[in-house]
C-alpha cells in the first residue's frame, strides 16, 4: 500500500522536484534532512490551498523510491474509524498525517497521536505533520500533545503569490510529465490564473485533460475557451 487514503477524492500526481520554486527551497532542504535522519519529526503549515496534500504525497513517494515504507493519511478521513486505527501506523518508515487540525476537539485522538510520537521517538520511524496552523495555534486540548508538535522542525510553506514560484512549478511539472502547452496558455494561467499551489495543479491537469492529442498552436476560439477555463479556477 503506497498511501491509505479513504477520502474519495483522487490525489494528484506529485513529486519534490515539482516544488521548484526560490521560495520553496527552505522546504525542501527540511526534506532533505529528512531523509537524512537529521530531522525525526517534521512540521509544514499553511493556508487551505497551498499544496499541503501534495507535498505529503510527494514526501511519501520519495521515501518509497528509495525502498523505505511511507503512507500518508487524511485525519479528516481517519476520524471515521477506530481511534485504534492510529496504532497500525507504527510499522511504517514514515507516516505523514495531514489536517492534524482535526482532532482539535477530540482527546481520545490527540492520546493517540501522541502515543504515536512516543512510539516515533524510541524508534526509527518518522513522521510529517501537516495543518492550516503554526504548532503554537492548534489550541488543542491535551497539552502533552501541544508540547510535542511544538518541538517539531516547524516551517510556513509558500503561498503562491510569488510569480517565480508559479513559473518554476509549472515549469518542473510539465518537464517532468512531457506536457508542451501554447505559450499564450502558460503566460494567461501564470498572470490570471489560481495562485495557491492545490489549485494551480488542479488547473493544469484539467488543461492537459482538455488539449490532450490537439496541436500546439490552438484557434482563436479554442484559446478563449481555455482561457474562460482558467477564469474559473482562480475564482475557486
């Protein structure tokens, strides 16, 4: 099982080299020392939208590339099951756990997370952490937990307002997956297009979807329809 997911929503395909851009790259050196060893337990906070989910998803396949067991889970999801459930993690290289956030209110849980870091701590294991939240404003009822997350390596990632951003990410994405668009395409999503990271990916691979078998140079008419596509997702 490369990741648990029990969300019905599909995860899009993401690597650490799509996270390209000059504000990413204190991210991503964190991830490097991940890999190391040098970091245990990492941290990664931003607003909703900003590629949270796919950097766990990316972090997970980097660590299964190189041999190692990773799942990522969706504690939005997990709350459904079993508080037991949690338990089954251990076993795992790397376990990463987005919208920690989500337990905020639910102490039976919080135990068990923090359980899990104990486990994380007398072993070899370790685990990613995701959350709209710095660790100092989850609030969270069990203060052993609080304290825990807090010592965690901690870092806000990007938000997507940066141009040179939105351009490097682009850029890596489409080279890695031989995705070649109308440079009118690229230059209109880069300036009029969603900023946050979920959702400029959303956007183009629904681009991809859409120009998939056409040639690149593309009729006046088909432009203003990708264009009006784009419209859209950076209103969502």
């Amino acid at each position: 099982m490369r990741q648990l997911q029990l969300d019905i929503e599909p995860h899009l395909d993401a690597k650490i080299s799509d996270f390209a851009g000059p504000s990413w790259a204190p991210v991503i050196d964190n991830i490097r020392q991940l890999h190391t060893g040098l970091i245990k337990q990492f941290y990664i906070y931003g607003e909703a939208g900003t590629g949270k989910s796919h950097l766990l998803s990316a972090i997970c396949d980097s660590y299964l590339d190189v041999g190692k067991t990773a799942i990522k889970v969706s504690l939005l999801e997990l709350l459904d099951a079993p508080v037991e459930a949690i338990q089954a993690l251990d076993m795992y290289d790397l376990v990463a756990l987005d919208d920690i956030e989500a337990i905020n209110g639910m102490i039976q849980w919080q135990k068990a997370i923090f359980h899990l870091i104990n486990l994380n701590y007398e072993g070899t294991g370790q685990l990613v952490f995701s959350s709209r939240f710095a660790p100092t404003e989850l609030r969270l009822q069990f203060p052993d937990l609080q304290s825990r997350l807090t010592q965690a390596v901690s870092i806000r990632i990007p938000n997507g307002q940066q141009f040179n951003d939105r351009q490097a990410l682009l850029k890596a994405v489409m080279l890695r997956r031989g995705w070649q668009f109308d440079r009118q395409i690229i230059d209109y999503l880069l300036i009029n297009g969603p900023q946050k990271t979920a959702s400029l990916l959303q956007t183009l691979e629904r681009l991809e979807q859409l120009l998939k078998g056409e040639q690149i140079k593309l009729s006046v008419a088909k432009l203003k329809q990708i264009f009006a596509l784009i419209d859209e997702y950076s209103k969502s």
